[in-house]
C-alpha cells in the first residue's frame, strides 16, 4: 500500500481501509496524525495536500480523513478517546483479520450501530444504492458546495441573458440599484439623476463616490456580447480627461480583451473594469434581480465545547 501512487486526492471510502490499518499498532492517534498518514499513503503532493473545497475553508484531504474516519466510528470500528484522538476497536481489529480488499459503505451496512445511523432499515436497497453513489464522487461537504457553484454558475449565466434582453433605459436603472447597494450614489434619488446623463462624450453617468458628493465617479455602461478592445477604453480615458475626472467605472456584460485590460494599468488615473461575469456576481452578492429561494446551515461539532466536560 505503502508504493501506491495515484494521480488525484482519493474519495473518502478510498480512505478507508488504509486508515483503518493505520490502527493496527491499537495506538491512539489524532486527526493530524491520520491526514498526514494517509496523504503518504498516496503519495500525495504538496498542492495536493494544499488543494481546498470550493469554499476555500478546509484542505479536500482533510475534509475526506474526517468523513472516512466517521463513517468508520459509527460502524463501531473505531473509537473515541480522549479527545481528540481515535483508537481501533475489537470490531475493527476482527474485520481487518478478514483481510477485506476495501472498506466502503455498502460492506459497513453489515453492523447494526451503522444501519442505525443510515437508517438503513427504513430506507429500500435502491436509494441506499443511489446515496452510495453519489458519495463516491465525493463527501457530503463536497457535494454540498459543488452543487451549490453548479446553481450559481447557472444563476449568473441566467442574469447576464434578462440582461442583454433588456432596453437600455432598464440597464441603466439596473446600473444604478446595483451602485446603490454597494453604497455609492447617496440616495436613489441623487444616483438616478446622475446616471442619467448618457451619451457625454463617452460617458454614461456620473455617480458620487459616497453619499456627501467629496468625488464623483463616471461610468460607461455597454450592454455587448462582443469583447470590448482597448479603442474603447481609450475612448472613455479621453473623456475622463476631459471631465478632469480621475475615476472611472466601465461595466459591460461581455469580456475585455487583454489589451484591454494592460492599457489601464498604466494610468495616472483609476478606472475599474466590470465584466459580465464580475457584474453578475455583484448582482448575486448584493441581491440585485435575484431573490433567495433555500438557505441551508452547515454545522459541526464545538470541540472546545465538549473539552471541559
């Protein structure tokens, strides 16, 4: 097992032979322990062992020790000690005497403390089957979040098309709810009247910087599906210049070639480039055109909690 090299981070009942044989020494050993185990079991590397779940909160490594290792306890073959360390049971020792080729959870049905957990009793063999597979792809956390991306993802492609379906009198409002929101413009009112000059030379609008009006930001709005090229943004540098302005936002609901985007790096001024994938997750960030249909909560156990008992 020790020579096992594998080209990804393995699933988490993957994990769990190895980990269970990590126990054979019968020694108590801590989740740290057991993660560092196993990613030299598999020979991971260290962007492996760095790489985290979409959120960006735990290493994917990690985040498969802890369900592994889990899954394993409420099968009654591990056990908790003192915590937060973890030792083989006499039913984990009994099972790898069997010499098992793998751990997974269709063979931890066999053990009543996990059918009790999974209710397994109370559910048909098909839909233990399909919660079986969908597993391997990945862990409960895992699934979770990447369902989640697949849901925004779908979110924000669904914006940016009501978008370009829309008259540019409604863009131009939708500029304004979103700035508003994000806490530019004072009041609607104000934000309105300002974005309202279009067609100046290249600019759009011009909205204040806070809600006292200390600075003024001009905009350019395009409702495009073709890239934006540097000619354009030359052309909304040169009317920046000529307001003697020396901030700007450009929104589009397409791209922005390279060109583009190196030209204004090189500015005495600071102009700020929207592009449609950036304009649709402030939309979603700050609740503009989208509205919450389910909110899930994702808890765990407070080990600092239960460490004073």
């Amino acid at each position: 097992m020790n020579n096992l090299i594998i080209n990804e981070i393995p699933d988490f009942q993957t994990i769990m032979l190895p980990l269970l044989k990590y126990f054979e020494d019968q020694k108590e050993h801590s989740t740290a322990e057991i993660v560092e185990h196993i990613s030299n079991v598999f020979n991971l590397t260290e962007d492996q062992r760095k790489q985290l779940l979409p959120s960006g909160t735990q290493a994917v490594i990690y985040n498969r020790v802890i369900w592994a290792k889990t899954y394993l306890k409420k099968a009654g073959l591990l056990d908790l000690t003192e915590k937060p360390f973890y030792k083989i049971s006499k039913r984990g020792l009994e099972l790898l005497a069997k010499n098992p080729d793998k751990i997974d959870m269709k063979l931890l049905e066999q053990f009543p403390e996990y059918q009790e957990f999974k209710k397994l009793k109370k559910s048909n063999k098909e839909e233990r089957e399909e919660e079986n597979r969908l597993l391997a792809a990945g862990t409960p956390e895992e699934l979770l979040k990447s369902g989640y991306k697949i849901i925004k993802d779908n979110v924000k492609s669904d914006i940016l098309i009501n978008i370009l379906k829309c008259t540019p009198e409604f863009f131009e409002k939708l500029v304004v709810d979103l700035l508003i929101k994000i806490g530019y413009g004072g009041s609607a009112e104000d934000a309105g009247r300002a974005i309202g000059r279009s067609g100046d030379g290249g600019i759009d609008g011009i909205i204040k910087e806070d809600k006292l009006g200390l600075d003024f930001i001009y905009i350019q709005a395009k409702r495009w599906s073709g890239s934006v090229g540097s000619p354009e943004i030359q052309k909304f540098v040169g009317a920046l210049t000529g307001k003697q302005a020396n901030k700007g936002v450009f929104i589009t609901t397409s791209k922005f070639t390279v060109e583009a985007k190196d030209f204004i790096k090189h500015l005495n001024m600071k102009v700020v480039l929207i592009d449609g994938e950036q304009l649709a997750q402030l939309m979603l960030d700050y609740d503009i055109g989208v509205t919450k249909v389910e909110i899930y909560e994702v808890k765990r156990i407070d080990s600092d909690y239960f460490a004073n008992e």
